[in-house]
C-alpha cells in the first residue's frame, strides 16, 4: 500500500512539474509589461508581508540585525553547553534559518503562486537590467575577448541579449526606485537594518 502511494504521489508531481510552463530565456526573448508587472506584484506582497512580522517571524529579523550589528566576540563557549544554552542555541539556529526564508520571502510568493521559474527568469533579467541602468554592472576590465576569440553563434547571441537589454530598459526605468525600495524591505535586514 505505501509503495502504490509512494508511486502514485510521484506520478502527481512529476505530471505537476511537467504541466508547468518553462520561462522563456529572457535574456533574449524581451519581457512584456505582464512580466514587469508579475515581478513587482511578488515584491510588493514580499515587501508587505515582511513589514508586519509578529512572533517568531519579528523575532528572526530582530535577532538577525542584532548579530549583524553586534556580533558576538566567542560564538562557542570553552565548556560542554549547558541544556539551557543549547536550548538558546538551537533557538538562534531556527531564527537564523527562518530569517533567511523572510529574506527571500518573495521566492516563497511566487512558489505559492505557480510561478516560481518564471518569477525567476523574469528577476534575473531585471537585476541584470538594473545593474545597467544604475552602472553597477561589473567589467572584464578591458579586453574581453578570450583567447580563442569568440564564435558566430556566441557574438549572435550577445547581440541577441544586447538588444534585449536595450528593449527591457525602457520597461524597467520608471520602476528602478521602488524595485530597490521592496528588495530593502524584503531582506534589508540581512545587512544589518531595514
């Protein structure tokens, strides 16, 4: 019995993973203004949730801001922990783990919503967009051609991605403010504040 429902669970998700769409690859298909706007609605429900913590959720950030600010001198005592101190410390573990969830809380928005690969294609061509628009993109420092020069297909497609770039930017621009607005209120909080 547990074997068929081993294989019948298993039937269920790999025909779930197959019905799920693929992303295109958006570093050479442009987005649409629905892919913008899909990936602003995620970080604004993101964003949302994570300025009303209560619990244990407040209590993550909280104790993550404070080892960031104030990190402690000896994380390991020189004697056998107590229980109480273990206790402590498998409390700091799970509030460490649960602040990393809230810190790419809209990771978990979009998983909910079915739309995880395409959330993820989607941002990975923003953030290399606003990287950019705002100079912050990184450089090979001069000569970037390898020594065995580049190939046809290979300089093709940088320019398939060069014009798509150019064609997302005009999408992205208006929004470069906010977007990096809700990615501080998203995980912020990693760096030491919100």
């Amino acid at each position: 019995m547990r074997l068929a429902f081993a294989a019948f669970a298993g039937s269920l998700a790999l025909a779930s993973a197959l019905a799920a769409p693929l992303a295109p690859d958006f570093a050479v298909v442009p987005l649409s203004k629905a892919d913008v706007d899909l990936y602003l609605g995620i970080l604004r429900t993101a964003a949302t949730h994570n300025a009303h913590l209560t619990g244990d959720d407040k209590a993550a950030v909280d104790f993550t801001v404070q080892m960031q600010r104030h990190p402690p001198k000896n994380p390991a005592p020189g004697h056998m922990p107590t229980p109480a101190e273990m206790n402590q410390m498998i409390r700091n573990a799970n509030l460490s783990a649960r602040a990393a969830e809230l810190a790419s809380y809209d990771d978990a928005i979009a998983q909910q919503r079915g739309v995880a690969a395409r959330y993820d294609a989607i941002r990975n061509e923003v953030e290399s967009v606003l990287a950019q628009i705002t100079g912050m993109g990184g450089s090979c420092g001069g000569d970037c051609t390898p020594p065995s020069g580049f190939s046809a297909a290979q300089l093709a497609r940088a320019k398939k991605e060069a014009d798509t770039a150019n064609a997302d930017k005009p999408l992205i621009a208006p929004h470069v403010a906010e977007i990096a607005s809700l990615k501080k209120q998203i995980s912020g909080f990693m760096l030491g504040g919100r």
